[in-house]
C-alpha cells in the first residue's frame, strides 16, 4: 500500500479524488466494485463524471478505500452532500465521552508516563508522571507550546542529549509518521513536520526508508533508554487509538503509555519521580 501525499496536486471533482483514492490504495475498479458492492460500471461511470453516486453509495465507496473521516467530509462536499463526520476540536463537548475515557487511561497509567497527542504529536493531555518524568532531563517550562514530543526528542536542547539509543528511537520515529499517518495521508502539515525532523544535525535523508538495516521499526514496541546519574533506564510505549471513531478529532488522537521495559528500571523510575516531586 502506497502512501498519499497531499503536497501532489489532487483533483477537487468527486470522479477524480476517487481515481486517486483508488490509485493511491492500488485497488482496480473491479476490486472496489467487489469489496464495495457496486457495479465496476458505475464506478466507471463515476470516475468520468456521468453519473451522480447516492450518500450511501458514496460512503460505501469512501469505507472500501480507507479513506480517512476528514478526507470523507470532503468527498460528500463534492458530490454536494453536507459533510457528515464533526470537525470540531478535541476538547469539544461532544468530545467529553472519548476525553473522559483518555483522562482515565492517562490515570491508571501512573507513576509512568502517558500523553495524548493529534495528529501531528501536538501534546494535548498528559498525567502528573509526564512532565515530572521528562522535567528530570529537560526545562519543560522553557519550551514554547504548543509542545510537540518529536521536536523534543529530536532536538539537541531536548532529550536527545539523555536518550541512550537516540539515533534508533529517531529513525523509527521518522519512519513512524509516514506510516502511522491517519489513513497514511502524509497532508502537507504532516509534510513539514517530517522536513523539521529531516532539519536537525544528524538526521539522515534515508531514514525515511521503510525497512532498513538495523531499523527497529517493524518491532511492536520501540524501546528507549534513558541516561540517569550514568545508569540507563528501559522503557518501552505502546499506542492506543479509538477503535470505531465518529469524529474527526476522535480519529486522530493517540494515547502513548510509556512503561518500563525491567523490573530494575521500575524501580529505578520510582526512586526519580520521589525524588522530583520532593
């Protein structure tokens, strides 16, 4: 599966975003017809713009292609439907279920780390272990908000200086973004995150490569080490995402638990945190 990258021009008429959706997935008309339910001959007859898809049909099509809820918005717009998933922020009240549920995951998480982010790891959320944890190795309060967690590991200022395995943990971050993309759409703000990260000494080009030697990336879990008083500590993070989002906000948070990786680390996290918070 390929991945989109809206930096490209992408056409705005319904048949030509859904050729390129169908591009992008290499999905065949005959496929999408199959998967979808449809006709490959309405499907050609929407492609070139003879024939006008009902809401459902279009839905149909739009959840066969993985496009992503704000990506759908815009294919109802186009067929001339009014959009049908909110796009209000993620604070939003009608939000309050999904941030309710995240506040209690951040909670139970304790005494270790855990962050919700967007869709460009913007922090939004945090637990008290958080920024306790990370103001052992950097001034949190000196950095500018909003506070993105890349630029905080991928900055030489940031916690990078503290990271025992920083060159691993960046190169998989790197290729973290282009595949964890919210429906692997590489938007143009997605594009100039990835190019901020490619900005900072050290980091190479070919790190984008998915695949390559030595890359961590195809582990379930990035392990990361972090240097305390000259012993490194183990930690590993999992990500939790909404399982059937409505909204769009809701489709683009992620929750990212930090755990230690060894009982000596456990302890040793512990010990830090009394320490901090005295």
């Amino acid at each position: 599966m390929s991945t989109l990258n809206l930096n490209q021009r992408v056409p705005q008429e319904l048949g030509g975003l859904l050729r390129h959706w169908r591009e992008v997935r290499g999905v065949s008309q005959l496929d999408l017809s199959l998967d979808a339910g449809i006709s490959q001959r309405q499907i050609s007859f929407i492609e070139s713009g003879r024939s006008a898809p009902g809401r459902q049909t279009l839905l149909n099509i739009a959840q066969s292609l993985g496009v992503p809820l704000r990506e759908r918005n815009v294919l109802l717009l186009s067929a001339g439907y009014a959009p049908m998933y909110s796009e209000a922020g993620w604070n939003a009240e009608e939000m309050s279920v999904v941030t309710d549920a995240a506040r209690r995951v951040l909670q139970q998480n304790e005494p270790f780390p855990a962050i919700v982010m967007d869709r460009y790891w913007n922090v939004l959320m945090t637990n008290r272990a958080a920024p306790d944890f990370f103001n052992c190795f950097v001034d949190m309060a000196a950095r500018a908000g909003p506070r993105n967690i890349l630029h905080l590991i991928f900055d030489p200022r940031g916690l990078r200086p503290h990271m025992a395995n920083w060159e691993a943990v960046a190169r998989s971050l790197v290729q973290r973004v282009q595949r964890e993309s919210v429906g692997h759409v590489v938007d143009l703000q997605t594009q100039q995150l990835l190019d901020a990260l490619l900005s900072y000494p050290g980091v190479r080009p070919e790190w984008r490569s998915q695949g390559m030697a030595g890359s961590a990336s195809t582990l379930p879990m990035v392990p990361m080490g972090f240097i305390n008083n000259g012993a490194v500590l183990n930690y590993f993070s999992l990500i939790t995402t909404v399982g059937t989002p409505l909204t769009v906000a809701a489709q683009e948070l992620r929750i990212e638990c930090m755990f230690p990786a060894d009982a000596e680390t456990e302890a040793q996290h512990v010990a830090l945190l009394d320490a901090a918070r005295k």
